[in-house]
C-alpha cells in the first residue's frame, strides 16, 4: 500500500510537466507539419492524403487532418484500442496549429528557401514526436490504428506501417496531393531521430527516467 501510494504521488507530481510537454509536442508537431507542406517539395505520408482531401472538398487541410483522425480514431472500436488524453488532443491540436502556422508563413520562392523549410521541418518534427510520445499520455490517432491492426493480425508493425502508409499516399497522389523527396527524407530520418531524442524526452508517471528501447511512430 505504500509503495503504491508513492507511486500515485510521484504520478501526480509529474502530472503539469507531462502536460506542458504533451501541448508543446503537438504544437511543435503541427507547425512541423506546416513547415513541410510550404516547403511543396513532398509532404509526410498521412499529409499527403491531408492535402490531397482538402483539394477536393475545398476545405483547409487543418480541417481535413483533424477530420480524418476523428475518422480513423473511430476505426480503434473494432479495434479495441483505448484512447488517452494525448489520442484525443492529436487530433484536435494538430490540424488547428498547422491551418494557423500556414496562415502567417511566408512562400519560399527559392529551392534553398523551400529545402530549408523542409530540413526544419522534418527536425522539428522529430523533436515534437518525442516530446509528446515520451508523457505516455496515448498514442495519436493513426499510430493506434498502426498498433490495433498488428495486435489483430499478427503482422510485423514494420509490414503493417508500411501498407497504410503507402495506401494513404497513394490515394492522397491521386487526389492531388504533394509526394516528392520531402516524402521520401522524412520516411528515411523520422526513425533515427525519434530514436535518439525519445530517451531524452521520456516522462515517467511514476517520476522515473524511463529508457524505451522503440516507440510507434505519429504519422500526423
């Protein structure tokens, strides 16, 4: 009883870091997404299909993010999958911060211009993915859909990830969407990064430096 009253003390201790770490992660995570999408030389799988939707429907691509997630957030019921704080707020945060990011970013006009909004955007990305993994506050979205479907399947996360991705982009490319080498950088280095910077960044909820050996990968 005393252990597991420590445990719930040390819990709530952590509790306002784990949540200013969660809202920093997916703000930094949508201006990423932002940043990404200006630079038009190819978006992150899942804006891909983002994008290409808001084409169509003439709708902002915020909007369509966070309707797809709500979308793909219902898909968790067969699922069995259970949402947490963090689950919830990606799917609102997100596309909210990446429609407002892109009101007030400028156009790079030059390839420099657009590769260097790429670069940042895919480092910052790999910051924000660890920051609001490491608070174990829920999965995002599509990232539970990754997890339910291996769990359902007894397929590899590594085969399971790479079907959805590549379906969603491409009926995203389809659709009008912006694949190119962005696409192809980000797919490359999300992994390496995140890898480096999630032991960095890990919150315990029971207030103990935590060491993940691997951690699902948000896909917006």
């Amino acid at each position: 009883m005393r252990e597991t009253r420590e445990v719930l003390q040390s819990t709530g201790r952590q509790l306002p870091r784990r949540l200013v770490q969660l809202y920093a992660g997916l703000a930094l995570y949508g201006v990423s997404m932002a940043l990404i999408v200006t630079s038009t030389l190819g978006n992150m799988p899942w804006d891909v299909l983002h994008q290409g939707l808001a084409d169509r429907l003439d709708r902002s691509i915020g909007t369509v993010a966070i309707a797809v997630g709500a979308l793909v957030l219902l898909a968790w019921l067969p699922l069995r999958q259970r949402p947490g704080l963090g689950t919830v707020s990606n799917v609102v945060v997100l596309g909210l911060v990446l429609d407002a990011t892109l009101a007030v970013l400028p156009d790079p006009t030059s390839l420099p211009a657009r590769a260097g909004f790429l670069v940042a955007g895919i480092l910052l990305n790999g910051v924000a993915t660890a920051a609001y993994i490491g608070v174990h506050l829920g999965p995002g979205p599509r990232d539970g859909l990754m997890t339910g479907l291996v769990r359902r399947t007894g397929r590899s996360v590594r085969l399971v990830r790479t079907s959805i991705e590549v379906a969603v982009v491409a009926v995203g490319w389809l659709l009008g969407g912006t694949l190119g080498i962005g696409t192809v950088l980000y797919a490359v280095a999300i992994g390496p990064l995140v890898q480096v910077l999630l032991p960095l960044l890990s919150v315990s909820p029971a207030g103990r430096p935590t060491r993940p050996a691997a951690a699902p990968l948000p896909r917006g």
